[in-house]
C-alpha cells in the first residue's frame, strides 16, 4: 500500500488525505515502480507546502508550483538536499500533472497548474554500450557456485531480452514460457503488457537456475518464501531490485572486467547489438516496450559508427585502399 506517510511519518498534513486516495488507485492500475514515483514526488511537494503553510491544494497554484520546482532545481548543500538533475525534474513535474488531473477531475482544482510549466530542456545523452566481445567475456565466464547460477540466468536474460530492472525483479515464474521461448512482461512501463522473445543461452541458463530455485524454496520456512517469483534469494524472498544490481555489478567485477555493469546498461547494449544486426528499429521499439518511436531513436545515434562501417565495406565508391594500393 503507497501511501504518503511510508515515506515520513512526520508529515501531518491535510494535503495528505486527497494523494493517499490518489496513490490508491493508482496502483491498483499501474506497476510499483510508477506508484513509487508518484508517492515519492507528491511527499516532497507535501513538505513543501507544509512548511509554507499551505494546506490546500487549489492554494497549490501555477507560481507555487514554479517556485517548489526553483527550489528542487538548486538543492542545499548546507542542509544535505542534493539538486535534482534535468531528467528528474521531467519526471517530479510529470508525475505532478497525472496528479493535478485527477484532482481536477474530482473538482477540488479548477485547473492544473503543471500543465502550464514547461519541463526543463535537457542535454541530449547517448546511452553507454557494452561493447559485445566484452559482454562475452562476462557471460562466458562459468558460475563458481550455486548464487553465480542465478546470477548468471539473471544476466543472460536482461542482455537477451532487454527487460529493465524492475521488469525482471517483478517476474513470476508462470511469465516464463520455456516451450515458445518467450517471457511476458506484466505492467511495464506505462502499464502495459508485451511479450519478449528469449534467447537459446538465456533459456539454458535459466533451466539451470529453475532446480536451484526449487531447492532453495523447499528449504525456505514458509514466511520467508516466495513461490510465485522467478529470482529468489536463498532464503526464498524474491529478490529486490537493489539485490539484482548488486549481483549484476558483482558478477562483472569477479569476471576481470574494469566496467560498472548495471541492468539498464545491458539493456542499452542489447539494444544497439540488435539494431547492428537488423537495421530494424521498429523490432527494437517492440522489444524494449517504448510506446513512441521517438524514444528508440536515440540509438540510431550509437549506430552511426557501424553503419558506416557497413556503408565503407559496402558501396562500390565507399570501399577504402589498402595500404599497398595506394
């Protein structure tokens, strides 16, 4: 249950009432990692107004909002509140439209103030790409023990299937369909479900860690265990998101490779490999889930080496002398 109050249980506010009742049902509709966000965002605005002694949200108009953001955008050092970046604060004021809108929608607003705040312009980054012979290095590495299977199956499958962390920490067993070869993801991003092919070493790897997983649940006391998920600890609890990237970093650092391997890494790297390979970005976009193209397109950015390396070799007029050609 998200509710305000999880977060601080100092907050005592009569703002808290209405976002309690939004959170609600929001959850019910949309993944925990996106009802995280919204309770995290809505908390931080509730302090807020708290402390200006705001305590009711049609006073939460346009220049409140424009100031609270000021306000997250520098930060404080002195009293240890880091600034939040470009990217973040897209995501509070996006989180705070959804809320306004159901506010307007219950009449306790008359308009939505964030609808008329532009989100901050960010720089355009490139997502970082694990070149594939290194990936290789790393997964060809054979597990040293039991905890190294699952990792392993962990690894094989965010790289195969380009799953994001909470996607993976949030799959159950029944979503696997080793017969098709292929997971179901439920509630991705923007509560949607898709299904994603897997690959033949990712299902090996998988097979594996499934009679590990069920040695380990037989063992597990009955509190402690849960049967439904696919990556469980040894104890039997599914594992966090925290846990997996953790295990993720690890698995790279005992396998020799100098890089800060982490779950949307993989991703970004499997997403590029394949666009190398088929040229296809509407494939990419289905795989990762994106519902707008737009968001796909940033890696046709990373594959402009490689395509021009294919045009080199390629195009009768592209291909480069040797050096005793010339």
């Amino acid at each position: 249950m998200f509710n305000i109050n999880e977060i601080d249980k100092e907050i005592d506010s009569p703002l808290c009432q209405e976002a309690n009742l939004f959170l609600s049902g929001y959850q019910k509709i949309y993944s925990p990692h996106s009802a995280r966000v919204k309770q995290q965002a809505l908390s931080q605005l509730i302090v807020y107004l708290k402390e200006r002694e705001i305590d009711a949200w049609p006073e939460c108009d346009e220049r409140v909002l424009r100031e609270y953001l000021i306000f997250k955008a520098k930060g404080d050092r002195r009293k240890q509140r880091e600034r939040l970046s470009s990217a973040s604060l897209e995501t509070h004021l996006a989180a705070l439209r959804i809320f306004f809108t159901y506010l307007l929608e219950k009449e306790i607003v008359t308009y939505n103030p964030a609808r008329l705040i532009s989100p901050p312009k960010k720089a355009e980054r490139l997502p970082k790409v694990v070149e594939a012979e290194l990936l290789k290095t790393i997964l060809d590495r054979p597990p040293e023990d039991l905890l190294e299977k699952r990792d392993l199956a962990i690894l094989e499958l965010l790289y195969s299937s380009g799953l994001r962390l909470a996607e993976v920490a949030a799959l159950n067993l029944q979503h696997l369909d080793l017969n098709e070869h292929l997971v179901r993801v439920i509630d991705g991003k923007g509560g949607k479900d898709r299904l994603v092919p897997v690959g033949q070493v990712a299902l090996i790897a998988i097979k594996e860690w499934l009679s590990i997983r069920q040695e380990w649940l037989s063992a597990a006391s009955l509190l402690d265990r849960d049967d439904e998920a696919l990556f469980i600890s040894q104890k039997g609890g599914r594992l966090s998101d925290r846990q997996i990237s953790r295990r993720v970093k690890r698995y790279a650092e005992q396998s020799g490779v100098n890089i800060n391997l982490h779950p949307h890494l993989l991703r970004h790297s499997m997403a590029t490999h394949i666009l190398e390979s088929s040229q296809d970005i509407r494939l990419v976009q289905e795989l990762l889930g994106h519902a707008d193209i737009s968001t796909t397109q940033v890696y046709t950015h990373l594959n402009f080496n490689h395509l021009a390396k294919v045009f080199d070799a390629a195009h009768p007029r592209a291909k480069r002398k040797k050096e005793s050609d010339k």
